[in-house]
C-alpha cells in the first residue's frame, strides 16, 4: 500500500519539555490512523508538526513524498486540519460558509460548483444549511466543519479530537461520517483520548504516552497482544508496563 503520510523518529522540545520524544509511524492511503493516550501525551502535538503549524526540532515527515520541513507550501495544499476547537464564521448561513472556503481553494466556478455540492452531501445539514452557522448545534458546527474538511480533496485530512464535546448520538454520526468517507477513498490522521470510540472508527492506532508510541497495530491486534477486551484496557496495560 501507498504511504500517504511517513513521520520518521521526530522529537519536540517546549523549553524543557520534551514534547514528543522520537516517534515513527506511517498512514496508508485511505486509511484512518488514530493516535490515542491521555491530555498531554503529545497527540496535539505531533499532529500541528504534520499540519506544518510547529517544526519539528528532529526527524522527518512526509506527506504524499513531500517534506514537511523542506516544502511545508506543498504540504499545505495537500492536506487539511480541523483542530478540536475549529469553529466557522458564525454570522454567515452553512452555505455562505461552504461558498466562502470552496473559492480559497477552486476559482474555477464550475468546479467550486462541484464541490460546494459534494460538502452539502458530506454534511447532510438540508435547509438548516440556509441558517446562520450561530444556530446550529456543536454537532451540526461539526459536521459542517468535516464536510470543509475533505471538500478540498485533501491527500490527508487531519482530524484533532474529532467528536470533542458532543453527545453520544451525534459523536456516533461524526465516527460514521468518517468512516464512510475513508470508505470512498479519503485517509485520516485522527487523535482522540477516547478509546473506545476510536477502538470503533480506526483501521490502526498508535498509543502514545508522555511522547514515547509504546505501541502501533489494528485495534484486534493490540487488545491480543495484552488480552484486553477492549482498547482502553489495553491500554492501561501499556501504561502499566512503563511507569
């Protein structure tokens, strides 16, 4: 398989800190890859050196073969990031939202067009796509925001806490959403401290601890490795094992 995404042992330092301390792992083309651990483990982190919004201070990455450090410009076009707090222009109407981003991406109107309409299916918003972006739920923001998101036709789509702050029924629609659009062919970096959730939407995961993967495998594989029934379980164990 074709690795979109190639992050070759790469540290951060904060001061002090050491942010994230030497990590490799690769994302394969339509796949969705989840770093999971708890606040603070570095997932925010490695995820803004991927977006090109930090530098590395050691390693490599690549996107689609480009290097995040050497040609950060082309990486940008190549992906898109939605942090956890993302938020759209709250006086503007969903649509006026999806309208206003499609023409930073496509001045060509017939192929703004296009897209415009392949977000207002992503989303599924109807008419409430005619209210202001202010009236809608956190869920609704959100699944305008993913809709954005892969609207651009990125390489790699970077999802920071995907469901962060939403109820059940509507963190359940966002996973499915994702799912079904890696199903279609679009690739995922996604992090979340939520186990379970992403034990359900992630092909793999990395688990990541104060900046150290201690782990790298399919949901199945990891929870074997450690008779776990579930991620979050096997997780502990993980922990347990380097402290």
């Amino acid at each position: 398989m074709e690795n979109v995404l190639q992050v070759d042992n790469v540290y951060k330092n904060y001061k002090k800190i050491r942010a994230v301390n030497g990590i490799s792992f690769d994302v394969e083309k339509g796949e969705i890859f989840a770093l999971i651990g708890p606040n603070g483990a570095g997932k925010t982190t490695t995820l803004r050196m991927v977006a090109t919004l930090l530098k590395a201070d050691g390693g490599e990455i690549t996107v689609g073969g480009f290097s995040v450090r050497q040609d950060p410009l082309k990486v940008r076009q190549m992906i898109s990031y939605l942090p956890e707090e993302a938020g759209a222009y709250k006086n503007m109407t969903g649509e006026a939202y999806l309208q206003f981003m499609a023409s930073v991406f496509y001045p060509d109107p017939g192929k703004k067009r296009k897209r415009v309409a392949y977000a207002k299916e992503v989303c599924d918003l109807g008419v409430r796509l005619k209210d202001r972006v202010g009236q809608y739920s956190k869920g609704m923001v959100r699944k305008l925001m993913i809709a954005r998101a892969v609207m651009s036709e990125p390489v790699l789509a970077i999802l920071d806490e995907p469901t962060s702050g939403l109820d059940v029924l509507n963190a359940l629609e966002i996973r499915n959403l994702i799912k079904s659009l890696a199903k279609d062919g679009a690739t995922f970096l996604i992090s979340g401290h939520n186990m379970l959730e992403i034990e359900y939407v992630s092909d793999r995961v990395s688990i990541i601890h104060k900046g150290d993967i201690e782990e790298t495998g399919t949901p199945a594989e990891i929870k074997k490795k450690y008779g776990a029934e579930n991620l979050e379980q096997a997780f502990s164990k993980v922990v347990a094992n380097v402290e």
